[in-house]
C-alpha cells in the first residue's frame, strides 16, 4: 500500500469501546462495530453477531474449573466458540475496509471472533466472572 493510499483504519480512529468492553485485553473495538453494522445490513441475526449470557456462562465455566492460567488458551476457546456465528462475507468486506487490503474469508472470521472473544472475557471480568490477573499472557 502506498503512502498516499488510506484506508479506514488511518481515516478513522478512535477509542470506541462496546458494553462492559474494557480495552486491557486491547480488542479494536473499531473494527467489530464496523463488522455489526456490515452484518446487519447484510440481514444478519443480531444476535449472531455479539455474545450471549450462555456465552458468559461459558466463560466462568472455563474460569472455575480450569487448570491452566494460560489466558490465550481462554481466548482460543471463545474464539472457537464464536467462529461459527460470524457471518464470512461480512467479515471479509470489515476487514478489507478497514485495513485496505484483501484477505480471505477464513482470515476474516478468525479475527472477528477473535475480537469478539476479547470484549466477552473483558465483560466477564466487568461482571466478575473471570479475573485477569489470575492470568498470564
């Protein structure tokens, strides 16, 4: 990309940040609100595009009975849990808009649910959940 090429990212950043979201995991919430609203105009289930109680549930779940501290293991888990509820072609377009570059579908989804597992773990430390520094990264 050159330098006088811009993309959403540069044009567009700012700290937003979802319900409960709160940033110590370093999600770019960014880019998951422009995934909902790519989503939802694609006709997609809203509730197929954030977490759930069950997903909270989940976590604690994950949180209680756990024995290894690994919190990237926690994230994989959740991200594993998410893949399937996001939408590919709606992640593809977020991503290419933002970053300004192409990716494929897989790609995408990944790290859409990967976000989408970040807000649900800072939630659940919102909620009292989870404790992050009980974790190591």
């Amino acid at each position: 990309m050159s330098s006088s090429t811009s993309n959403y990212h540069d044009t567009h950043e700012s700290k937003w940040k979802p319900l409960l979201a709160t940033g110590k995991l370093g999600g770019d919430y960014n880019l998951l609100k422009i995934y909902y609203e790519t989503a939802l105009r694609r006709g997609v289930s809203p509730d197929k595009i954030i977490f759930n109680s069950e997903d909270l549930y989940y976590l604690r779940v994950i949180a209680e009975n756990s024995v290894s501290k690994d919190l990237g293991t926690v994230i994989d888990l959740l991200t594993k849990r998410f893949v399937d509820r996001i939408d590919p072609s709606a992640a593809q377009e977020t991503i290419e808009k933002y970053l300004g570059t192409k990716i494929d579908p897989e790609t995408a989804v990944n790290m859409i649910a990967k976000i989408l597992a970040i807000w649900c773990i800072e939630a659940g430390e919102s909620l009292g959940y989870i404790k992050l520094r009980d974790y190591y990264r």
